[in-house]
C-alpha cells in the first residue's frame, strides 16, 4: 500500500473529503460562465482571423455602416407594428 502524502500534518485525503460540493445552480451558472468565455473566445478569433486576411474597416466605417443596419431594422420593426 503507498504511502499517504501528509499536508502540515493532515492527510490529503482528508482535504479531498472536505472540498465543497458545488449545487445545481452553482454548476449550471459555472456552465454558463464557460459557455460565454468559449463565445468570447470564439469571436476574438474570429477578429484575428478577419485581421490576418485583412477584412478590416476604420472605426468611422464600420459606425456608420452599423448605425445604418440599426435604422433599417427599426424601419422594419415600425412596418411590422403597423
């Protein structure tokens, strides 16, 4: 039988017995945690990946291209409502 590592005079065993258990809804939030760090990974590749093959558009571009999607969803949304 090996022999147990001791830790300031306690066994390690007795450590790994002691280690919180996370609940239902700690594990499901941590899941979710990680579900956004893998998206937010994702799309900064996604970025470097759009960098390196040089698909790029200063700032004042890609504002104004943007304000204008913004609008004509709106547009669209108030042809919806009427």
């Amino acid at each position: 039988m090996p022999a147990r590592q001791s830790l300031g005079g306690r066994l390690l065993s007795d450590d790994v017995r002691e280690t919180p258990k996370l609940s239902d809804e700690e594990a499901a939030e941590l899941a979710r945690n990680l579900t956004e760090i893998e998206r937010a990974q994702a799309l900064i590749q996604e970025g470097a990946d759009q960098l390196d093959r040089g698909e790029v558009v200063d700032g004042e571009t890609f504002f104004r291209e943007w304000d204008e999607e913004l609008d004509s969803l709106e547009a669209g949304e108030r042809r919806k409502a009427k």
